[in-house]
C-alpha cells in the first residue's frame, strides 16, 4: 500500500498528491509520464519502419528511372515503367498497413495519465 505524501504546486501553492500528473486547482504540470520499455521498443520500431519505407521508396523510383532509361524499344520502356510504378504501389500498400499497425500499438502502449 502506497502512502500519500503531499507536496506543494509550485504554481500555485496548493497541496497536491506526489503522484498526481497534473495540479487538481490550477492544472500545472506536475511530472511527465514516462514510457515503459516495450513502449520505447513500439516507438523506435514505428519510427524505424517509416524510414525504411521512404527510404525503398526512393530506392524503387531509383531503380525504375535507370531501368527506363537504359532499355532499347518502347515496349521495353512501357514494360519498365509499368514494373516500377506496381513496385512503388507494393511498396506503399506496406507502408499504408504498417503505418496503421504501427499507430495503433504506438497508441495502445503510450505513457499512460
């Protein structure tokens, strides 16, 4: 059992729980919840995941641009240029879904108040 230990707002000046988030009377900020380590984990992954999604984007429209410009007949060109553009469609379609995944679990295992 924890014991209630009050300290004083330094906003207002009123006495307010140690574990209180926010001051009951004026609102003050009191201290900052904190993420727990599988929290921080779901955090870097989104982050992580997001920046390896730009950065396969950015490597398919490279990849599509060269293969383009390198090939002979216009078939060919069409061919390619079809290729890239179902590429960056898989490449956004995992992007959409993960991001979604991701905000949710991001959400579920934020600091709670």
């Amino acid at each position: 059992m924890t014991e209630l230990i009050l300290k004083n707002c330094p906003a207002c000046q009123a006495d307010v729980s140690s574990q209180a988030l926010h001051c009951p009377k004026c609102g003050h900020r009191l201290r900052t919840p904190v993420r727990t380590p599988f929290g921080k984990f779901v955090k870097w992954g989104f982050i992580g995941f997001n920046v390896l999604m730009l950065l396969l984007l950015f490597s398919v429209m490279g990849s599509t641009s060269e293969t383009v410009n390198q090939v002979g007949t216009d078939p060919e060109k069409a061919g390619a240029a079809i290729g890239g553009m179902l590429g960056m469609g898989f490449v956004l379609f995992l992007w959409f879904f993960g991001f979604v995944g991701g905000g949710i679990t991001m959400l579920l295992t934020r600091p709670q108040q």
